[in-house]
C-alpha cells in the first residue's frame, strides 16, 4: 500500500475541501488530543488536520504540536504536506507566489520542540541535514510548474515566536542571516515530524512582503486575503501532488534517528 498521507493546513486553509466522505475525529495519545478529519482523494485515504483549529482559535505558540504529529505518526501516516503563510525578506519571493523550503533557522523562544526528552528513551540527535523531504519537495516542484503563480524552489524558512508580527530591525537580521521567509509555525512542526521519521514539506505561501521590507504596516486581514486569493491554486498543488506522488519513499526520512 502506498505511504498515507497528511495534509496540515495553515493560516487560511481550514477544510478539506479536495477530500470526499470525509469524517471528523478526535485522536488521544500521551501529549494531548488532536482534532483531525479524514477522507479520501482518488481512493486514496488522507488525513487533514487544522494546525490552528478550524476556525483559527489557536495561535502559533500555543499549538500541541507533539499531541498533532504523534497522532499522525500513529494513524500511520508516512508523508505530511503542510501549508504555511509567510512573509517575505527575499525581493525575488513576490506576495501571490508559493516557496517549497528546504531550510530552516529556529527563532522561537517557548516551545517544547523535541520527543526527546532524556530519560527512558535516552539522549537522541537527529540529523537536520535535509529537514524537509527531498522527494516531496520535488515531486511539488514538479507540479508546481503547472500553475499560474511562481513556485520557488528552496528557500530559508525564519520561525519567529510571534503570535506578533517582527519588527523591521528584526527582519533585517533575519534577512542577514540568510532567512527568505518568515512565519511562525514550522518549528517545531518539522523537527518533530523529522524525529518521528515523517516526510515532511512546507508550501510557503507569500502573503506580504515582511515588516520594514512592504511599504505598509501588517495586518492579519492582509494575510487572510492574499491565501483567499490563492486558494484555488494550492487545492490543484495539492491534489497534483498526491496523485502524482510516487509508492515508494526514495528519501531518507524513514530512518530518522
Ligand atoms: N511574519 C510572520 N508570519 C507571517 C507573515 C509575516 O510577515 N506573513 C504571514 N505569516
């Protein structure tokens, strides 16, 4: 049987809306329940999951993100495609256009990012060398070509703490370092699902050019916007992707650990 595959929606992608007969359901296991639905596309069974709950009730610091890919991992998924809004320090990542990261640098402050925590399960470092599937960032770009929007491929995922937006000063650091977008979600999501031997991707959606970068102050609403604009463009990405998607994982991500 093909890997199972999951898709978290991010900022502006709250319903399954590529999936049919699709059932709601809460799963428990040690670090908390996590609410997801599942359905299927093309006889294939998906599962979706809201990483901040179906009406946006959860900020991006206080999402369970252990509870999330644990659960994942234990209904047996293999391969996550998650989406993120993002902003932009990089003038050639327009607003409109998607970027499939394939990096990350970590600026959160206050969160549990880890299943490692010592103890019985002992002391474990997981390579981060490629913290975002190859495969999947391939066969993304691969459709990707496909649409009317540019999709970059590559690109240097900054995770702020938030829930604020950055301030100017720190998004010229960000951009210094070598950051392309910023959000503030895919840590820990990524070094979880690395941990747990997932294959993990991101759609960078750019929303906006960061703070200090576009010539007007930020606003959730504007965020909201430009995802409503694009969201026909990322349900093709989507659906392409999963059903283009190769049986056989050719990656490295299964032997996380
Ligand atoms: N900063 C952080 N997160 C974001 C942004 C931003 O400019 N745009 C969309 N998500």
């Amino acid at each position: 049987m093909a890997p199972k595959i999951a898709i978290i929606g991010g900022t502006g992608v709250y319903n399954p809306d590529i999936l049919s007969d699709v059932q709601e359901m809460i799963v428990e296991n040690v670090y908390g329940k996590a609410k997801m639905a599942k359905g299927t596309y093309q006889g294939k069974e998906i599962i979706f999951l809201a990483r901040h709950g179906a009406t946006h009730s959860l900020p991006p610091h206080l999402i369970n993100y252990r509870a999330n890919i644990r659960a994942l991992k234990e209904m047996g998924v293999e391969r996550v495609l998650a989406t993120a809004a993002v902003g932009s320090l990089n003038e050639t990542m327009a607003p409109g256009s998607f970027v499939l990261v394939d990096q990350f640098l970590d600026f959160t402050k206050n969160r549990i990012s880890t299943f490692f925590d010592g103890g019985e399960q002992g002391v474990t470092h997981t390579d981060m060398t490629n913290p975002y599937c190859p495969q999947l960032i391939k066969v993304l770009a691969q459709e990707g070509q496909n649409l009317p929007i540019t999709v970059h491929q590559g690109g240097t995922y900054v995770t702020a703490e938030g829930p604020r937006f950055e301030t100017p000063a720190e998004i010229r650091m960000f951009k210094m370092l070598g950051g392309d977008v910023v959000g503030m979600t895919s840590v820990p999501e990524v070094v979880l699902a690395r941990e747990a031997g997932l294959c993990y991707a991101t759609i960078g959606m750019v929303t906006n050019f960061a703070a200090g970068i576009s010539p007007t102050e930020l606003s959730h609403q504007e965020v909201l916007d430009v995802m409503s604009e694009n969201s026909a463009n990322l349900s093709k990405l989507l659906m392409k992707t999963v059903e283009n998607m190769p049986e056989e994982r050719t990656c490295k991500c299964g032997i996380a650990s």
